[in-house]
C-alpha cells in the first residue's frame, strides 16, 4: 500500500454533503478507518453542509478548498452537477488526488475528460447501509489510476462493508440492483410488518420481527451458499402455511414486480449518465 494513503494520515474530501457522503462519513468515523480531524466536505450552501456538519468534520462552501485539503476526494453530488463541479476543481487537481466517484450513471471517461490529463479515477456504487457497516459496494479503475489504488478503495470501503471489483459495464446494473436495493428491502420489510400488525402483532414487535427475519434470512443465503431458491424449498411443508403464502405471491406478481424494480432502476440510472 502506498504510504500516501496510510489510515494515519489520510484526508478525504467530499463534494457534496448529501445522504450518501452523510453515510460514509458516518461509517469511515465508526470503522475508525479516519479520524474526524481527517474528512472535509463542501457543498454550495451552509444550510446543505448543516446535517453533515454534526459528525465533527471540516465543511466549507468552497470545492477547491476540499480538494486542496484533500488527497481522496470522493464526487458525491447528483449526475447532472458532476460535469460542472469537476471543471470547477480542475484547476487544482494534480496527479498526488486520487478521485472516487459515487454519482450514479456517470461513465469513468466523463469523468477523466473533465479533468487534467491522467488524473486517478475509481468509480464506485456503494449503497446507504454504509450506516451501519453493512453496505455492498462494487468499484472500477480508470485508465489513470496507479497501482494500488483498486486496492485502497477496496480496503476503505471495506470499512464499511462488503466490496467487490468488475468492470464498469455492469455498473449500472449494480446500481438497480444492491444501489436502489435498501429501498425495496424497506418497502417489503414495511408490508411484512404491516401484514403482521393485521394479524394483531403490536407494530414495534412486527416490525422487529420482520427486520430480523430479514436479516437472518440473508444471512443463511450467504453462509450456506445455498441458491436462494433451495432455501425457499427448504422452508415449504407439503400443504404448510409457508407455500400457501409463496404461492400467493406469485399469483400477485411479486417476483416480476422486484424484476420489474430492478430493472426500471438500472434504466433510469443508464438514463442519468447519458444526461450530463
């Protein structure tokens, strides 16, 4: 590992304050993989930079600044911003900086044409379970990108969660599936409960019991290594309430719905990228 980035004395910077660098700078602070002393964050109001303001970091208004103070600056504003924030930085980017994107959509090459010449970039979809330790993240090099680099982003998001490397083409796809994916988690997580508090379950105990039901359930997906639908089979009795249940999930389409989801969530993202 590069001495540049040893956890010791590495500063991270983040354009943009919303949720997601709210989340990672949460988690970085938790995993003590940084110190607060160690993060700075821009955005272009004080009132943007208030919620991220709380966790005891450097904010200013100023995206030069972070930069400047900065040796990883993660991009965290929308897609249709990165263009003209990263112009904006430019002129103080040198080859030392080592870029992390987050924004949704947004191609390496667009990134790297915004930029001077051979600036370090690695794209990075990670989702907002980056909370609480537990997030999925899946990164890609650029052309500029040193030996080594791939490997910092790995272990500082590896902070945070789970973290794999592949290629950019398949991002988007990522970004539909565990990007978006919290959502569609709470949402059903929500319904569970629901269909519990029907049943007369107070709504606190559904809803823990729906969460931890969750949570186990994953868990053995990812320990067995057993295809989840094996797992699904494993839990059916011939005639038992649990395939009466599945069975009417599938009458109602809830499988194509979470497809459908998916899907319409990877296009959408697709449709960001082409928009800059």
């Amino acid at each position: 590992m590069d001495r540049e980035f040893d956890a010791a004395t590495m500063s991270i910077g983040f354009i943009g304050a919303g949720k997601m660098a709210q989340a990672l700078t949460r988690g970085f602070l938790a995993s003590r993989i940084t110190s607060k002393e160690q993060i700075i964050a821009s955005a272009p109001t004080l009132q943007s930079i208030s919620d991220i303001k709380k966790y005891g970091i450097h904010v200013t208004c100023n995206n030069q600044e972070t930069v400047q103070d900065s040796k990883v600056v993660v991009v965290a504003v929308k897609p249709n911003v990165v263009p003209s924030v990263l112009r904006e930085v430019s002129p103080v980017v040198t080859r030392d900086h080592l870029f992390v994107s987050i924004a949704a959509g947004v191609r390496i090459k667009s990134i790297e044409e915004e930029l001077p010449p051979q600036t370090r970039v690695v794209r990075v979809m990670p989702n907002t379970p980056c909370l609480v330790q537990q997030a999925v993240s899946v990164l890609s090099t650029g052309s500029s990108a040193k030996n080594g680099d791939a490997e910092f982003v790995k272990r500082l998001m590896s902070a945070v969660g789970h973290v794999e490397e592949s290629d950019e083409n398949i991002l988007d796809a990522v970004t539909g599936l565990s990007g978006c994916g919290p959502g569609y988690m709470f949402m059903a997580l929500d319904a569970m409960a629901d269909g519990g508090v029907r049943c007369g379950l107070p709504r606190d105990k559904a809803v823990q019991l729906a969460a931890h039901t969750m949570m186990g359930a994953a868990k053995m997906v990812l320990d067995s290594g057993k295809h989840p639908a094996q797992l699904k089979d494993d839990v059916c009795s011939p005639s038992g309430a649990t395939i009466h249940a599945i069975s009417r999930l599938e009458k109602l389409g809830f499988r194509g719905a979470i497809i459908d989801a998916v899907m319409t969530a990877f296009e959408r993202t697709h449709e960001l990228g082409q928009s800059k």
